[in-house]
C-alpha cells in the first residue's frame, strides 16, 4: 500500500515559509517604490516642464544603474550571503525613493532614479537566490513565480496610495513614504536564516572562489572601475538625450564593457550570459511599454480621473500576480521553458483588444488588463528560475543580479520607444505593436534555448580549435 501524497505546502515547513515571506515582502516594497514615477509622470512633467519623451527618461533612469547594481551587490551576496545582500538592497532603493521626494530638477530626480536602481536589482538578485536556495529544487518555479507575485502587489498598493495621496498632499508625498522599506530591513536582519544551497556550497568551503573573487582580482580591478565608468556615463548621455551623433558608440562601448564583465563572472559561459541578457532585453521590451506608460495612456487617451486610473491599475496588478503564481505551479508540472513559451504565446490574444477599447467600456478595460497582465508580464515570474538554472551557486546572485539586470535596460528603452513610436501612431496603437511585436521574439529566445545553444557551439568551437 502506498503512503498518501505529502501536500507541497507542507513539504517546506516553518523555515522556509518564513524565508519566503520575507523575501516576499520586500520584493512587494520594491514594487511600490519602482513604479510610483510612473504614476506621478504627468505631475511632474507639469512641474518641471518637461515633455513626455523627456519624463519618460526618468522611469529609465532606474534602469541606467541597475546593471551595476545586480553586479556589485549579486557578488556581495554571493561572497558573503543571499541575507545580507536582501537588507543592503532594501535599504539602497528605500533611501532612494525618499531622496526623490526632495528633487528640486529634473537631473537631481535623474540621479535619485538612478539609487533606486541599484537597490531594486540587488534586491531582485539576491531575494531571487534567497528563495530559491531555500525551497527544494522540485517546488522552484513555484518560488520563483510565487516570489514575483509580490512585485505587482507592491504596484497595486502604489496606485491605491496614489489616489490617496497625490490629490491631496501633492507628487512628492508618495515618493516620501517610500522610506518604509528601511524598518522592514531592520526585522529581516534579526529573524531570517541564511539560504541553504549558499551556506552547504560557499560558506562551508570557504577556499572556493565567488563572483567577487573574480571581479576584485589585483590584475583586473583597476580596469574593471575604468569599464564600469565609462558604461556609466555611456549610459546617462544615451537615455538622458545627450548622445547626440555618438550615439552608436556609446551604445558599443556599453555592449564591450557587458560582455568583459560577463567573461570575467561566468567564465568560459560567458556567450551564454550574454545570451541570457538579449532574452531578458527583449522581456522588457515587450512588458515596459505597457508597464511604464500604461498610467499616462489612462489618463490622455483614456481621460481616467485618479480613482479610475488606480482602479485600473490594480486589475492589471491582480492580473499579475495571479499569473506569476500560475505560472510557477505550471512550471512545475510542465517544465519552465515550455510554461514560459506558452504564456507568451497566450497573451498576444489580449493585446489588441486591451488598447482598442474607448473610456467608456471600463469593466471591459479591467478584464482585459487582467489578463493581458497575467499572460504576459505574470508569466516572466519564472525568468528568475529560468536564468538560475544556468548558474552554480557560489557566482549565482551575480550572475542573475547582473545578465538580468542587463537586460533590463530594455525597461529603460521600452518608455522612449513607446513615446517616440506614439508621436507617429498615438500611444495605444504604440503600446501593441510593441508588446505584441517583443513577445513574439522572447518567446523564439526561451523555446529555441537560444543561450544554451551559444554556450554549446562556443563550447565546440573551442573544443575544435584545441584539437
């Protein structure tokens, strides 16, 4: 006779469920810290007297600084843990947030933006691997979906608060009550344990090499800080508009100094890292534009008032989250590329009717949005496990933390493309065909394992010309 099935919720126990709230939670809070610019665009263009191509540089000002982020801080943790590197990254893009609330230009908005980036890519790494190596391997894309579930939540709680707020206190209150990450830091650092694959794998063999080994070693750390300035000012000049006709230089010298960084964390990976970074690229690309001007097409297209635009918001929130929950339960049964594809595949339906609808149709509007959110932002609640398979242990938090966050600055592309496409075409129709069009090409990426296939041919050519 066999012994009955062990539900998976109990196969964790109090330890990991504890890990996972925590990590849970301040994932929601970076949520709500990320995305309240977007929310308040309008106000501040206002005040600052800017024009939407230029208020959008500031959603992607966040994702200037990310690269750096998910580097420095995924090889903290991967030196010195998943824990640690969760608190530091807290208290990072919560300092920033309040910092934003005291701009006084546009270009002070510009650099706090940029703090908040480093902070929410150190917390993407290191939660992500927290978790991760916290639950056993069978029950991983339910962590990694269930873990990025918290990321919209933290968004539906910034639209609520916003037509709480902002009506009444102004733009700059919002941005303020973003320093409560930090009391949150504080708990996590007396009542979490560490992850368990870091402390077997890293903290036991303390003789073993790590992310940071590789990227403060004597011979190369003198260059590391030439390449990690010049990406820095590469990048500020290209998405703060300043670029002018070098623009396609500065765009090779940032690819150059990805890859030397990639070589460096991954190894002889190194092509399927960047690999990994075109695939998270494209992601964004095909999400962002939604994500990031969805608030704006509410409101000129749409004429939504506060009430209606936070309403809107949080069905497309809820759409999210309940897809990355899906998604991570399917992954488990189904495998995480092909769940993966399958949403991907599954949200062009949405796309179209979602932004062809007027003001008037608003409960049509809100099932929409929810679904559209849940096939297709909800879905890349598995990248996490996708990009952490590639990695071992003692370089993954970097390695995630920095070929995600790479890619990410297709989030930084998405706002201006979606504004600059929109001048032509008007927004809505700007937002579909890019999403549409984007989804398309990441779902070719992740079903074809296209970084895979780069490791193994760059394996076998290496292979051939040794022999």
């Amino acid at each position: 006779m066999s012994s009955p099935r062990i539900p998976w919720y109990r196969q964790l126990g109090p330890g990991r469920w504890k890990a996972f709230g925590a990590a849970w939670l301040g994932y929601l809070l970076d949520g709500f810290d990320f995305v309240i610019i977007t929310l308040v665009l309008t106000e501040i263009r206002t005040e600052f007297h800017l024009s939407l191509a230029g208020a959008a540089t500031l959603v992607s000002a966040a994702f200037v600084s990310r690269w750096f982020g998910g580097l420095a801080l995924g090889a903290f943790g991967d030196r010195f843990g998943r824990r640690p590197a969760m608190i530091l990254s807290i208290v990072c893009y919560a300092v920033g947030t309040a910092l934003c609330g005291f701009a006084w230009s546009y270009w002070s908005l510009f650099v706090f933006r940029a703090i908040v980036g480093i902070g929410m890519a150190g917390e993407y790494g290191s939660s992500s691997t927290y978790v991760l190596e916290s639950w056993p391997k069978h029950l991983r894309n339910r962590a990694s979906g269930f873990l990025l579930s918290a990321y919209p939540v933290g968004t539906i709680l910034a639209a609520r608060a916003y037509d709480l707020v902002v009506p009444h206190l102004g733009w700059r209150w919002l941005f303020w009550i973003g320093i409560v990450p930090v009391l949150v830091a504080l708990w996590l650092r007396r009542a979490l344990p560490e992850a368990q694959d870091w402390t077997e794998e890293v903290a036991a063999r303390r003789e073993g090499s790590t992310s940071a080994t590789a990227l403060l070693n004597r011979r190369w750390t003198a260059v590391n800080v030439v390449i990690g300035v010049v990406i820095a000012v590469c990048l500020v000049l290209i998405f703060s508009g300043h670029a002018g006709s070098l623009y396609p230089l500065y765009i090779a010298l940032c690819v150059a100094g990805f890859v030397a960084f990639a070589v460096q964390v991954a190894g002889r990976s190194w092509a399927m890292a960047v690999g990994l970074m075109a695939t998270v690229f494209c992601a964004f690309l095909y999400s962002w534009p939604i994500q990031s001007l969805l608030p704006t097409y509410l409101k000129t297209a749409l004429h939504y008032d506060a009430g209606q635009v936070a309403n809107a918001l949080t069905w497309a929130g809820l759409g999210y989250a309940a897809g990355s929950c899906l998604a991570g339960i399917v992954g488990d049964r189904f495998g995480t590329r092909t769940t993966y594809v399958g949403g991907l595949v599954l949200s062009l339906a949405f796309v179209f009717p979602a932004f062809a609808l007027g003001g008037g149709n608003v409960v049509a509007v809100w099932v929409l949005l929810f679904a559209l959110q849940a096939t297709s932002s909800g879905i890349s609640g598995l990248l996490p496990k996708y990009i952490g398979d590639h990695f071992p242990v003692r370089v993954r938090a970097a390695s995630l933390g920095f070929t995600y966050n790479v890619g990410a600055l297709g989030g930084a592309v998405a706002p201006l493309a979606g504004a600059q496409v929109s001048a032509h075409i008007g927004l809505g129709p700007a937002l579909v065909w890019l999403a549409g069009g984007l989804t398309l090409v990441t779902a070719l990426l992740v079903g074809f394992n296209v970084p895979a296939r780069l490791d193994r041919a760059r394996r076998e050519e290496a292979s051939a010309a040794a022999g």
